[in-house]
C-alpha cells in the first residue's frame, strides 16, 4: 500500500537566493515544508562547489526544519559524523564515493542522524540491498548530481518502484527520497511510485512566491497521505 504515507517536501536550498536566504527559508517554513535539504559539493566528486559546514552550522540555529544535509563529496566517511555534529539531523552519501559504506552510515547513526545512501541515476537499485537494512532513507538521483535546474530522468519512475518493492519484500522501515527536477508536472507520478521526501530547488526558489510553491507542491500529493 502506497497510501497513507508521510510525504514531506525538502527545499533545495541550492536554487535560492543566498542574498536573502533567511527570507526563503521562512517562507518554506510557512508554505508546510518538512525538511531542509542542503547540498553539499565539493568540486571533485561532483563538478560544482557549494556550501560545507559553517554553513549547516548557521542554519541549525535559524531554522525550525531539520537539516536534510546531502554529501556529494569524496571520502564522506571522513565528514559524515561531523555534519551531525554540526546540527543536520540527516545526512546521506553517496554509494559510488564510500568504498566503506556500512562503517560510514553507522557513524552517522552513531552520532545521532538519521543516514541515508544515495544512487546517481546510472547506478542500478542492487548497489543499495545489502546496505538497505542499516540505513534510514535511500535518495534516489533523478539528475545527474551537481547542478539545479535540470530535466527530470524520467526513467527514474521504474527505479524508484523497483527500489519500494525491494524494500517491502524485505519489511524495512526505509523511506524514499528522490532529488532532481521535481515539479507540480511530476510530482504526482514520483510520489505514486513510492517516494516520500520530495527534494525540490527550482521549482520553488526559481518562483515569485516560494511559499505558495511549497503549498502547491504539497497540495499535489494530499491524495496520499
């Protein structure tokens, strides 16, 4: 069953405007969000550099929202713990940086976070089984990490639904997240197959009124909650 689920819409703080990101995260926090999702780039495993821990640091202390804090760096065992400390109260990484999977996510748990792993689009659902039964959240890719504002994958859809089934035939309680150019023409189709933490950038901060596009966001998925 698909229905009666905690769907919740993590703002992308990747697509805002740093100028006055104070004002776009109250705005979020206004229009319902659940989380607050920061991406953390470090220019090597990924092409494009972001924000880091000073950043997750201020941000714990201003807003209400926990900090959804998304590694996409190299080597994330050796910084994971330290976001939690920093005060995300989620942090994932990626299965194609951690050649230390397990060691990692457990000190994120270790350190009181709840840890997530994340597939890029070209990483097929099997990287992730034996690692499902340690982990809180798998963030499925559904554009290739770096940048905002791309197309969504649609191929992504199958992905997410062959992960849920995985997840139910083994009865964990794992949730979905996916990340990478959801909107209001898609989302609909991402949460019925099976994702609950909705990831979106552009489709909010790129809008004149962020909170309304937060409402409008979570509006489309009343149906399964």
């Amino acid at each position: 069953m698909l229905n009666n689920r905690n769907i919740e819409i993590a703002p992308s703080i990747l697509s805002a405007n740093f100028a006055c990101l104070g004002d776009q995260i109250e705005a979020v926090e206004r229009g319902g969000a659940g989380i607050l999702h920061v991406d953390v780039m470090d220019g090597h495993f990924v092409p494009n550099i972001t924000v880091g821990l000073p950043v997750v640091k201020s941000l714990s202390k201003f807003t209400r929202l926990p900090i959804d804090a998304h590694l996409m760096i190299s080597d994330p065992g050796t910084y994971a713990a330290q976001f939690v400390e920093a005060g995300a109260q989620m942090v994932s990484v990626h299965v194609e940086a951690d050649a230390h999977l397990h060691r990692t996510v457990m000190s994120i748990k270790a350190a009181g976070a709840q840890a997530g792993v994340v597939l890029n689009p070209s990483t097929p659902v099997v990287a992730v089984e034996e690692a499902l039964q340690f982990v809180d959240y798998v963030l499925v890719m559904s554009v290739n990490p770096g940048f905002g504002g791309q197309k969504f994958i649609a191929q992504t859809l199958d992905k997410v639904k062959r992960l849920r089934q995985m997840i139910l035939e083994r009865q964990l309680h794992v949730r979905i997240e996916i990340d990478g150019g959801v909107d209001r023409s898609n989302i609909e189709s991402v949460v019925a197959a099976g994702a609950e933490i909705i990831v979106a950038g552009s489709a909010i901060f790129d809008k004149p009124d962020a909170e309304a596009a937060v409402k409008e966001l979570r509006n489309a998925t009343v149906q399964w909650v």
